[in-house]
C-alpha cells in the first residue's frame, strides 16, 4: 500500500465531506473526550500507546484528498504523531484547571484540514503529580460513539500492559476502514440493497411534512448559531412506571420515548404526519466490530398521529415502524437522499428537523489500571448540528436524563424549558393512561394552566341589540357637530357623516340592496368612501373591500367568489371593470372625484340577458335623495353581516371571512374597555387617522 493509493469514502463520509465544503471554517464535525486520571501517569507510555494504536487503525492515518473532483481516502504510511504535555501543576489547581479548559475549548473550536494529518489532535495536562488529564478531538470522518469507546480501552489497555511490562492481548483486526468503505460501496453498486431502498421509497413516498415547530425567531437562510441544551430529568418513579408500560405492550424505552416524541411534536405543530431520524451503530458484521472510524448510519421514522389515535395504539405504530426501519438499516442515509432527490436548504437538515439518539447508559467513570479515570464534561452538553432540535436520551442509575440541544437562532430557554416541561407531562400522562386518545393529552402543567386560565378569563358583557349603524346615530345625537373624520386637512362632522349616508343608504336600497346583501367597494380610502361603508350598512347590506392595486386575476376571483349585485367604485377604475364584470353584478354605482361637493353619482344598469344586453347610465343627483330615513339605521340587526374580508391567499385561494355588527363591536367595545377613547381627551389623541391606502388591505373596519 502506497502513500498515493486512494480509496473509496463510506457514504457517510461523504455526506460529511459535502457538508464541510460548504463552510470549511466550521468546527461543528470536532469531536472531543476529555479523561482525568488521578494518578502519576508516565507520560511516555501514553504516547507510545497512542502510537501503537495509530499504527494498528489505518483511519487515524487517514486524510481525504480530492482527485478529479471525487473525495478520496488515503492512508499515510507513516505520520509523525504530537502529543504536547502541558505542565500547569505549578500555578494553582483552580487557576490550572481554568487553564486547562480554555485550551481545551479553543482545541475543540479549531477546524480540521481534511487534506492535512491527522485529523485528530491530541494533549495531555498535568496538575499535579497524580493528577493528569488526556483531551483527544477526532473529525467526525474517522470516529464515532462507539470508536471513542474503544480507543480508550484500547489505549489503557495498551498503556497498562508497558508499565507492568506484560505481553499486549488486542483484538484482531482483520478489514480496515477502508474495507468496510469498498464493502458498503459494493452492497450498493451490485444492487445487493434494492429490497431495502425500495422499502424506504415507499416510506416515504408522496409529499413530505415540514415539521413547522413554534419558532421564537425567524429561520434565518443560513445557520451558525451556537446550541444550548435543556435537561429533563425523569426520576425512578418515572422510570419504573416506563418500564411497567413497555412491558405490558411488548416494547422497548426507545420506542415509548419516541412515541412519547411524536405526542410531544404532533401536539406542538398540529401536524398529523411526523418525520423523526434516529442513528443505527452500523456495525452488525462482526468484522468491523473493534474497527475505528464512522459506521453510524441514520433511519428514518415515519409515523402518521390521526386524531383518534390512542397512546397505546402509536405505541404499537411505532414498534412496528421501528422493525422496519431496523431490517433496513443498512440503506445509507446519503444514497437515500440521493434517490429522493429532494430540494435541499440551506437553513434545513433533509427530510426531518429532530433526531434522537438513544445513548448507552452513562459511565462516567472507568478504571484505569485499578484507579478510576473520570470522563469531563466539555461545555454546555449542547450538539451543535443541522436538526432545529438533537433529543439525546442516557440512562443515569435508576433514572433517565433527556437532553434537548437546540439552536439559539431558533428558540429561547424559556421556550425549551417549557417544552421540556411538556415532553414530562407527556410521558407521565402516556405512563398513567396508556388508552387516552393523543390529541386529548393534557401537557400542560398546573401553574401555566392557571396563567392561560387568567389571562383567557376575558368575558365581559356588552351591550345587546347595537349595530354599528345604531351607534353612529347615537353619537350624533350626543355631539352631531364634533368632528367624526379627518382626512388630511379636511373635518367632517358627525351630522354630515350621517346625512350624507342616509341619503345613500336609501339609494343603495332603491337598487336591491338589503340585509346581508353584499356589495363590492372598490375605491381610494378617503371621507366619500366611509359614507358608501354606512350607507351599504344602514341599507342592511355588507361591504366586501376590494384593493384597486389587486391584480387582475385577484379582483375577479374576488367578485365571482362573493357573487355581489352592486358593485361602487369611482371613475377611474371602472374603465378596466367595464369588461371583468362577472355575472353577477346587476349594477355598477360610479362616484366621480369631487362627489362630497355638488356632484353627481352615476348609476350603470346592466340587464344580464346574454350578449346583447347594453349597458345604460343613470345620473342620479345624491343631493335630491331625502336626508332624513328615521328606520334607516335600524334595519341592520346585530347578527346581520357588516363585511367580508378577504385572506391573502398565501396557503391557497383567498377566502372570505364574515364578520356581524356584533362580532365587529365586541372589537369596539373592548378598545373602548382598554384605551379609553373619551371626550376629556386631546384632540389629536381622539382623532384616528384615516389610511391614505386604499381600500381592502386587510384593515377595513
């Protein structure tokens, strides 16, 4: 084997390489273990024994070089290894261990040239005669859970057999990595994993869900935000009672947690169709069972959480999804991905945004030559990754430790401090009910229950019987001469708000239009255009508003959806209506600029009998319609539509929304309620400015 001889990268090798080419700076594929051996240790030795095990594992020789534009292995012959020893034993232990942290952070923080050697880099600290600390970071390419694992048995164990001078007992290794690569690259090429790529096509066949969790901040287009992590802690109770469950179904804690995950996400998105990812170790063949280097490949876990679905009943779902996927797992991750061929983002991991990983149980402490070696903890216990939550589950004693890594670019603490106090009652509610439907769970704990209770507790009672109509007339009554709108420099009073709206009103009503009927409003928001809003109104009819700035396609769709009879815009606009006029639409009321003044108001009749109708124009002086109406405003009751609003459309056609007299004041009487409005008030702070936008941009009230 020579130094130039390239092999093959595993395919998840390569899923990594493609992520480290898209930010070469970052640190986030740095894996680190630190020990403390509080005991003399021969520096020497440990250097030899890592030595030796660099020799014996091909990966920790490894680097990737490109060759035409293809990732490649190649394994160095020989690599000179440097391990510095950092003697802090003379500056204090709490200043020495301060020391030792920092380096270690800045070790962990610095990224790997993945064309360099090693990718792996090593230190040993000393802080004080049997006080030593050995801190390794490996690139995820050559390591995983398990290799950290069994480097370190292996380097103690090498270790301990040159201080006593005994012979050295390793397991044989008979592949190397790079083996394992050809081999996997083959499974696939051969077609030797078709039943299983076929299982997961059909998995996950059809649309795809994004799982749309509650944000605190918008997903930005790129993510590099550090993660923090929220810690649940399930106590013995807890764990026995899990425990009891799994028995009485026939699963395991791995399938309870996750069903227990998919409640906690369904209920969180209201989406009934959940995608999880989940790692396999990927080492079932025995041969590379004492092999360095990164076997880990991810499943995908679909489960679908219909609205009568029962705990236990998801619990069955997901230990069925759960042997499917674990007979299949050999498909590599990435090859799927390929075969899927889904749009990729940036800001996204493919397919699902949480994995979960079911740690072995916690070992903080293994023995080193018969004195116990204390593995440290590096930084927060947050995994900084693409998924928006990493859900890590470890076995502490008699209870269970969740971790929820998440991005601060995404959620704040308090935000997944809440969660993380759902996932428990979750989990506690599934133990005490398992045949409870999912969707009727409760989650939430006592004190928020009382909170949303409190701030929820918002009945009030209201006047019965009024109508916005019946308020304005009201209003007159009490100060007809007060300015009720301003419109730029002009004010206009409410007595003249009222008569002139009763004056159309009653033409309104002389052209069909009555309770809930409906009529499009198409126009420049000014004073003309609120008299037409309570005219409609005191005719019994609603306004539908209509932005003259809609495309074409929307304002049509608009008019055809309503099905309205009377249609009221201005003279500028109906040019471009003229020929877009569905069916619909019996009479067309044009104002022209100046109608607040002496002008006249024309009305376009147009008889719907097949294309041959013509269109006739009516002028209709405003000024020779009687003012006073005393029944006018009564017509209208309070359950009798006052508009309909139009959504946007975003998630599909715009749809109308219909609002009473009643659900509108209920609004009107709680401003009232919260900011006062009153006569004692400035006039500048009682006068609400009328948008010079035009009408129907969603605030048409």
């Amino acid at each position: 084997m020579g130094e130039k001889q390239t092999y093959d990268l595993s395919h998840g090798q390569k899923r990594f390489w493609v992520q480290s080419q898209l930010d070469a700076q970052s640190s986030a594929f740095n894996q680190s273990v630190a020990v403390r051996i509080r005991q003399a240790v021969n520096t020497a030795y440990l250097q030899q024994a890592l030595h030796i095990i660099v020799e014996r594992h091909f990966i920790l020789r490894t680097v990737i070089t490109v060759v035409e534009g293809v990732p490649k292995q190649v394994v160095l012959e020989q690599m000179t290894l440097n391990v510095p020893v950092s003697d802090v034993s003379d500056i204090g232990e709490e200043t020495a261990w301060a020391e030792v942290q920092k380096e270690i952070q800045t070790m962990m923080n610095q990224p790997f040239d993945l064309e360099q050697s090693p990718l792996w880099r090593a230190q040993i600290y000393k802080l004080a005669e049997d006080d030593y600390i050995f801190h390794i970071c490996m690139h995820h390419m050559i390591e995983d859970g398990w290799s950290m694992d069994l480097f370190f048995q292996e380097l103690f164990h090498i270790y301990q057999a040159l201080e006593q001078g005994t012979s050295l007992r390793l397991p044989d290794l008979p592949i190397q990595y790079i083996d394992y690569a050809h081999w996997q690259n083959q499974q696939v090429l051969t077609g030797k994993l078709n039943s299983q790529e076929q299982y997961w096509k059909s998995r996950l066949n059809g649309e795809l869900p994004s799982l749309q969790l509650p944000l605190d901040f918008p997903r930005p287009t790129v993510r590099n935000a550090p993660a923090a992590v929220e810690k649940v802690t399930l106590d013995a109770e807890l764990c026995a009672g899990l425990e009891q469950l799994n028995r009485r179904y026939g699963t395991t804690m791995f399938m309870s947690i996750v069903a227990s995950l998919n409640v906690l996400l369904a209920r969180l998105t209201q989406q009934e169709d959940i995608i999880i990812g989940t790692p396999v170790a990927g080492r079932n063949q025995k041969q590379v069972r004492n092999l360095i280097g990164f076997f880990v490949n991810t499943l995908v876990l679909r489960n679908r959480i219909s609205r009568d679905i029962t705990f236990s009943q998801l619990l069955q779902q997901v230990k069925d999804e759960c042997a499917g996927a674990y007979a299949h797992q050999d498909y590599p991750f990435d090859q799927l991905l390929q075969v899927l061929n889904r749009p990729r983002r940036l800001n996204r991991a493919p397919l699902f945004d949480v994995l979960i990983n079911f740690a072995a149980g916690s070992k903080s402490e293994e023995n080193f030559g018969g004195i116990p070696m204390e593995r440290i903890k590096l930084g927060n216990g947050a995994e900084a990754n693409e998924f928006d939550w990493t859900v890590i589950v470890e076995s502490v004693n008699d209870e269970m430790v969740i971790s929820l890594s998440y991005g601060t670019d995404l959620f704040t603490p308090l935000t997944m401090r809440r969660i993380g106090a759902y996932f428990r009652n979750i989990i506690a509610g599934a133990i005490q009910e398992p045949e409870q439907p999912v969707w009727k769970m409760d989650y939430i704990g006592v004190e928020e229950r009382t909170e949303m209770n409190r701030i929820n507790d918002t009945q009030k009672t209201y006047p019965a019987g009024v109508t916005i109509t019946s308020c304005i007339q009201e209003q007159v009554a009490r100060a007809p001469h007060a300015v009720g709108v301003v419109d730029g420099s002009k004010a206009v009073t409410y007595e003249e708000v009222h008569l002139r709206s009763n004056q159309l009103g009653q033409l309104f009503s002389r052209y069909g239009v009555r309770p809930n009927s409906l009529v499009a409003v198409m126009g420049d928001r000014d004073v003309p255009l609120l008299t037409v809003i309570l005219g409609i109104m005191k005719a019994g009819g609603a306004y539908v508003p209509i932005d003259p700035d809609y495309p074409q396609s929307r304002i049509e769709y608009m008019l055809n959806d309503s099905s309205c009879r009377v249609l009221v815009t201005d003279t500028r606009y109906f040019g471009r209506m003229l020929n877009h006029l569905p069916a619909s639409i019996e009479t067309v009321i044009c104002l022209d600029e100046t109608v607040w003044g002496e002008s006249e108001w024309i009305v376009r009749l147009r008889e719907m009998r097949g294309h041959e109708a013509e269109a006739s124009f009516i002028p209709v002086k405003v000024q020779d319609i009687p003012v006073h109406d005393l029944g006018l405003e009564n017509i209208p009751g309070e359950d009798d539509l006052a508009y309909i609003m139009y959504t946007s459309g975003s998630t599909g056609q715009p749809k109308g929304v219909m609002m009473t007299h009643k659900a509108v004041l209920n609004t009107l009487f709680w401003l009232q309620d919260t900011f006062a409005l009153g006569q004692k008030m400035s006039s500048h702070r009682r006068r609400l400015p009328v948008s010079q936008t035009r009408c129907g941009n969603g605030s048409g009230r």
